[in-house]
C-alpha cells in the first residue's frame, strides 16, 4: 500500500503536470500558427501597399499624360485655326487679285466719243485673249504651282493635326474613365 499511497499522488500529480505540458505544448502551437497567419497577412498587406501605391503613381503618370494630351490638343487646335485663317486670307488675296486682272481688262463701252474706237477695241480683244491664256497657262505657273502644292500640303496637314488631336481626346477620355474606374 506504501508504493500505492506513494505512487498515488506522485502519479496524479505527474499526471497534472504531463497536462499541463501538453496544454502549454498546445498553447505555443496555437501562438506560432497565429504568428505565421500574422506574418503572411503583414505580407500581403506590404504586397497591398505597394501594389496601391503603384496604381496611384501611375494614376498620376496618367493623369500628367492627359494634362499633356490637352495642352498638345490646345497647341494643335491653334495652329490649325492659324494656318485655316492664313488659307482664308491667301484666298481673298487670290480672289481680289483676280477679280482687279478682271476689271482692268474689261471692255468699255461702246461710245463714240473715243477716237481711235476700233485700235480700242482690237487693244481690249488682245488683252482679253491674254487673260484668257494667263489662266491657262496659271495652272503652269511657278508659283501656281507652288500654290498649289501648298494648299494640298496643307489640307493635308490640317487633316493630320484633326486626327491627331481627334487620337489625343480620345486617349484622354479613355484615360480619365479608367481613372473614375479605380476611384
């Protein structure tokens, strides 16, 4: 009974203490598990953060490039509001200078108060055959032709500028949607 009474006690309270370091045993796993599933949220968080602040400077970035997008537009706007007005004034200039060829070549009136009438006359056929062969022969014209490929040139250019800035509002609209879609 001595080993019994001795082994009684001693053994429940080996038994406590075998719990007792199974419940501490339990108790640390549980923190190291917690401290894993800590560390990894903190990681994915760090991930979250820099993945956040990515997207905001390339917002920004964004942002920049539609400022730039509308100032171009603005740039190329004027200059095709320019070179319309410099095209519009080298047509008056055109239409002027040809509508003076015109009235000094016109016929006068027959009158007979002239004297020389019929040297007049034959004078005003022959310039007015003339003309007609300046005009032809305009087409041919250096300068003319100069013109001429100028305007071209800058019918052409003007319709650049148009698709240029027509591609430039459109990257701009897609730009500030994508923007309002991350806000």
């Amino acid at each position: 009974m001595e080993t019994r009474a001795a082994s009684g006690p001693v053994g429940l309270a080996g038994l406590r203490l075998k719990f007792q370091k199974a419940q501490l045993q339990f108790a640390q796993r549980s923190v190291a598990k917690t401290q894993k599933k800590l560390s990894e949220k903190e990681a994915r968080l760090m991930i979250l953060r820099g993945k956040y602040s990515k997207n905001e400077k390339r917002a920004e970035s964004q942002t920049h490039q539609a400022i730039k997008h509308d100032q171009k537009a603005a740039v190329l706007r004027a200059q095709i509001a320019a070179l319309t007005e410099q095209e519009n004034r080298e047509r008056n200039l055109a239409k002027g200078s040809a509508k003076s060829l015109r009235e000094s070549t016109s016929t006068y009136p027959e009158t007979k108060e002239t004297p020389n009438y019929a040297a007049e006359r034959k004078d005003l056929r022959q310039a007015s055959q003339e003309n007609n062969i300046s005009k032809e022969a305009d087409t041919q014209h250096p300068v003319r032709r100069a013109t001429n490929v100028f305007e071209g040139s800058f019918h052409k250019a003007s319709k650049e500028i148009k698709k240029a800035i027509d591609a430039s509002d459109l990257a701009v609209q897609r730009t500030a949607n994508k923007i309002r879609e991350r806000i």
